[in-house]
C-alpha cells in the first residue's frame, strides 16, 4: 500500500475534524447532565441525594410482632433545571419482626448496629422502581399478586409490588426484606435508623433506588 | 475497505432509490386495504401533528399545572375534547397502522431487496413511535403515565450490570439524562415534552425533503377515505371521551396497574424475566426486526415458502396477543409460567428450524429433477411446438 500526497493530507485534515467533533460532544453532554464535569460524562457521583435526621415514628405504635406504620423520608435530589434540586419523599414501612434479627442485607449494607426486632424498608421496588406495599395477611398476596402462594414458613406478613409482582419477606433469615419470589434481583432497601427513646429516627437510606 | 466503503454507498444509492416510506410507490395495488396503511400512517401522523399544535396552545408542562390543564382542555375549553381525543385516538391508529404495515412487509417479503431500507425505516418509525408515547402520556401526569416513567427509565439502570463490562455509570447516566436527574419531577416532563415534540418534528421534516426531492404525492387515498377517517376519529372522540386518569402520586402505586395498550405485551415480559434480560430482549427484538432483511437472504417472498421466517412472525404475533390477554386477564405465576413460554419458544423455533432444512431439501431435489430431465427435441419448423405454432397463425 503506497501513502500518496492526497491520503497523507486528508488523514491530516481528519485530525482536527474528529478532535472538533469531541470538542463539540463534550458539551453536548454536559448540556443534558450539567452536573457533569469536563470528560466525566458518566459519574453519577454528583447526583447522590441528601437527607439528614428525621423522626418517623414511634416504637409504641409497633406494640406487637408484625405491626407496621408507612412514613416517609424527603431527600433532596438533584434536578437538571433552573432549580438545581427537588425534594422526593422516599415511602417507607416500619415493622416489627417476630424475633431479633441483623438487620443488614446480602448486598453488605447495615441498617442498625445492632440485633433488633424493627425493621425499615423503603418502600420503592428495587425492581423498576414502584411503590410496594406491606401485606399483612398473605393469602392477598396469592390473590392480588399474581398467585403466589408462601412456603409453610413465610405465611406470615409479607411485601408485594403492583407492577411485577415481585414479593419480599421483612423476615427473611440472614437479609430481611429478601425477594421470595418475582423479578425483582434483589431485597428491599434498607433505612439507616436509630432508636432514640421512643423515637425512631431515620439517620441515612440505601442509594441506588430512582425516587 | 475502501471497496467496502464503496459496496456500502452503492447499496444505500439504489436502496435509496427505491424507497417507499408511506406505500406511495405502490398506487396500482390501492385495491387492497393492506395497501392503504402507508397512505393512514401518513394521514393520521398529520392528524396527530395538527391536534397537538392545538393541545400545546393550552397546556402547561409542569407537575403542578399538567393535569389540571389537560382536565381544562378536556371539559372547559371549546373543541377542546376533539383536539385531545384527535390526538390520542390519531396516536393509536397511527401505532396500530405501523404494526399492521410491519407484518405486511413481513409476511409478504417485502423488505428483501430493494425493500431492506424502507423497512428498517418503518421498523425504525415503530420504536420512535413508541417512544413518543410514552413520552407522550407522561405528560398528563397521571398515574399510569407516572409509574410507566419510572419503570421504563429504571431499566437503563441495569445496563450498568452487564457481566464482564464492570459498573462505569452508563445505564445511569442515560436514565439520569432522560429523568433529568435521579427523581421522576419536573425535569422529566420538561424533557420528555422536549422529545415528544422533537421526534414528530424532526420525522417531518425529514419526510417533506424526501417528497420534494422525490416529487412523490404524499397521500394515495380518495378524498372519501380521508373524510371517513377524519370523521370516525372526531366521532369517536366525542362518544368515547379520552380517560384522565388520576393524578400522578409518587407515593402509591395502584394495584393493579396497566400501561398503554400497545406495551402490555413487553410489560407483561417484563414480570416474567429478570431486569437485565427486560431490558436486553427489547433491544435484541429491535435488533432482529432491522437486521432480518440481511438474515432472510433467499428470493422467496411467499411465506410457506421461507418456514423458518414465516414460524417466527405467526410466533412473534402469538406471544404479542397472548401476552396482552394474560396481563389484562391478569393472570402472571411467576414460578410456573416462564419455563412453559420458554419450552414452547424452543420446540417451535426447533421444529421451524426443521420444516426450513426439509423445505430447502425438497426444492434442492426438485430442481435436480428438473434439471436431470432430458431437454425436449427440438422439432422442425411447421411440426408443433413454439415455433410450429407461431408458423401455423
């Protein structure tokens, strides 16, 4: 293959084309992810959202195994608007488990320090993002969610998504909140609390959910 | 590669040539309905373009004033129910027309050569379709819109979970792009009003340079069809007033909850799979639909007459039917029903497989036969024969 006088200039002339072509691209990005600094098109480091104490009920309210209230928890997000940031509740149940358990889950994250009988989910499915409810009895899972029946051990309370029927047990051994069935890759995620009196207080929520 | 590179241009020039984006090359066959969809698709996307010119007039992108203004627009405002009912019913015949015109072309072979282009473009037209949809109804900000948001753009998310590819933030930040930011709110409906109105727009513009560079008649339908179509969807607005929903609340999802007719089938996929393959499988559908031109490479456009291709349309439209019915019926055990669905996928794709190599064989045998057959004598002049015959008139 010879290098003629005409293919050396158009690989000269393809130089600056490609290098105009990246300088344009970049912002580009940064103009639908503004939160994005210079070639780092892909960190979502910056769109981690902030959160803070928050009482969000009381232990009295969950007197017996398996009584459970809903709360929500605000976190502020980032918002790619003139804004800057939105604040998103992040629905959750507290409940209380028949027996003190670990709460901290297969994917390594702890929800309190130590053994404890209540246990906080947030409420949206780690599947795509639904808001799955608490079912106490769990014959209505088997008639709302799809047919699916518990083994022996898991007929108690259990959590189920509307949307793909992924159902979670709150008392799963080893990682509570567990997926028992649907397609969902995994459990619940957890709250970070504290008890603080009678209070329980939210102090952090497992990342990753799209609120 | 350069003779690649020229392969490649000579291809796209006669393809090009022989585009067909809305049937209008085919006017001598307008005796057939089925070759009356390009000129509907044509017709009811303008239909739609026109009825949201009218809808934009009063409608305000922002969580807070989205679905009192469409409410306003519904009840309040003169004509207003004729524009939104125009727009959405325009949407749905503007969908189903597309499909309909895909399996034409399918079954009747039409995107072999030189139809390979117009195809993928149709096919192309069915995904942005789509996707103007569901951009499209978020804007109401209703619930079905709301969780049909969340659920479509959490799936990127696992793209960032690709064995062997490690987690660089991709499947992220394209949900985080489209959302705007990490949380369905108004980012998201500012974007997707930005895409929703972006896609008709771009597609039009890009269609008129074809007709002006073409001087092709857009619309091949007689004035009678076009009233009959315009009419039935103004009646139907009006008798079947477009549902509001409720308004979008990020606390609670409805049980049960259903997307818009034309993505029940996949929503329904999607319970049964795991979230990766959700999200893989759509891409691998759009895949096979724009690569088979080049897959289905014989010259038979009959479809008993290409079996394996023919199987996986009738299958295709099986399973787009059948899954449909077992979400509105909703009817989805998860334990029980997927190893069934992916049994008889195997055993039909395998049997379709083996009607294809019989297929072939058979024809291989005959034309050996044929071609084994000692040629007729040719007879002299004035004795039978062509030739004989052209002699004695």
């Amino acid at each position: 293959m010879t290098l003629g006088r005409r293919k050396v200039l158009k690989v000269l002339t393809a130089i600056p084309v490609l290098g105009g072509l990246v300088a344009v691209l970049s912002p580009l990005f940064r103009y639908l992810k503004p939160n994005d600094g210079p070639w780092q098109i892909f960190t979502v480091a910056p769109d981690i959202p902030k959160g803070g104490d928050q009482v969000v009920g009381k232990t009295t309210a969950l007197a017996k195994p398996w009584d459970f209230f809903y709360f929500t928890y605000v976190q502020k997000f980032v918002q790619y608007d003139p804004t800057g940031y939105k604040a998103t509740n992040i629905p959750g149940v507290a409940v209380r488990l028949p027996h003190k358990v670990k709460f901290e889950n297969l994917q390594g994250y702890t929800g309190y320090k130590e053994e404890t009988d209540i246990a906080l989910f947030q409420r949206i499915c780690p599947h795509l993002g639904c808001i799955f409810n608490y079912i106490p009895d769990w014959r209505e899972v088997q008639s709302g969610y799809g047919g699916y029946t518990p083994p022996e051990a898991e007929k108690h309370a259990l959590m189920g998504c509307p949307c793909h029927l992924s159902i979670y047990d709150p008392s799963y051994p080893g990682d509570p909140g567990n997926r028992i069935s649907g397609p969902a890759p995994r459990g619940a995620r957890y709250f970070q609390f504290e008890i603080r009196g009678e209070d329980i207080v939210v102090v952090g929520a497992e990342l990753g959910a799209i609120a | 590669m350069s003779a690649i590179l020229d392969n490649l241009k000579e291809w796209l020039q006669d393809r090009k040539q022989h585009l067909d984006l809305f049937d209008e090359t085919k006017t001598s066959r307008l005796d057939n309905p089925l070759y009356t969809l390009g000129g509907l698709i044509w017709l009811s996307w303008i239909v739609v373009i026109v009825s949201g010119i009218f809808l934009m007039v009063w409608y305000v992108p922002t969580t807070t004033g989205a679905y009192r203004s469409i409410e306003h627009i519904t009840y309040d405002i003169p004509l207003g129910w004729l524009a939104r009912g125009m727009h959405k019913y325009g949407a749905d015949m503007l969908i189903t027309c597309i499909t309909l015109r895909i399996y034409r072309m399918y079954f009747a072979g039409e995107y072999k050569k030189p139809g390979e282009l117009s195809w993928m473009i149709l096919f192309a037209s069915l995904v942005l379709g789509m996707i103007s949809g569901i951009t499209g109804y978020l804007l109401i900000w209703n619930q079905r819109a709301f969780w049909a948001a969340k659920t479509v753009l959490t799936v990127p998310t696992y793209y960032d979970e690709i064995p062997g590819f490690g987690n660089l933030g991709l499947g992220r930040a394209i949900a985080y792009i489209f959302l705007g930011g990490p949380a369905v709110g108004q980012a998201t409906i500012t974007r997707f009003y930005a895409i929703h109105f972006g896609i008709s727009v771009l597609g039009l513009i890009l269609a008129e340079v074809f007709f002006y560079r073409t001087r092709r008649r857009r619309l091949n339908l007689s004035p009678f069809v076009i009233a009959l179509v315009v009419v039935f969807l103004g009646y139907l607005s009006f008798v079947r007033l477009t549902d509001m929903g409720r308004w979008a609340n990020p606390n609670r999802t409805p049980l049960p909850i259903l997307s818009d007719w034309y993505f029940l089938a996949l929503y329904q996929v999607v319970k049964y799979m795991p979230p990766l393959w959700a999200g893989i499988a759509p891409a691998l559908l759009i895949g096979y639909g724009m690569v088979v031109p080049f897959l289905d490479r014989t010259k038979e456009t009959r479809p008993l007459e290409r079996p394996f291709f023919f199987t996986v349309g009738v299958l295709a439209l099986v399973y787009w039917i059948g899954f449909t019915a077992l979400i509105m019926l909703n009817i989805a055990v998860i334990g029980r029903d997927p190893p069934i669905i992916m049994a008889i996928t195997i055993v039909v794709m395998t049997l379709a497989f083996l009607w294809e190599i019989a297929h072939r064989r058979r024809k291989a045998q005959m034309r050996a036969a044929t071609a084994k057959a000692p040629p007729a004598p040719r007879l002299p002049p004035g004795q039978g024969g062509r030739g004989g015959a052209a002699a004695t008139t």
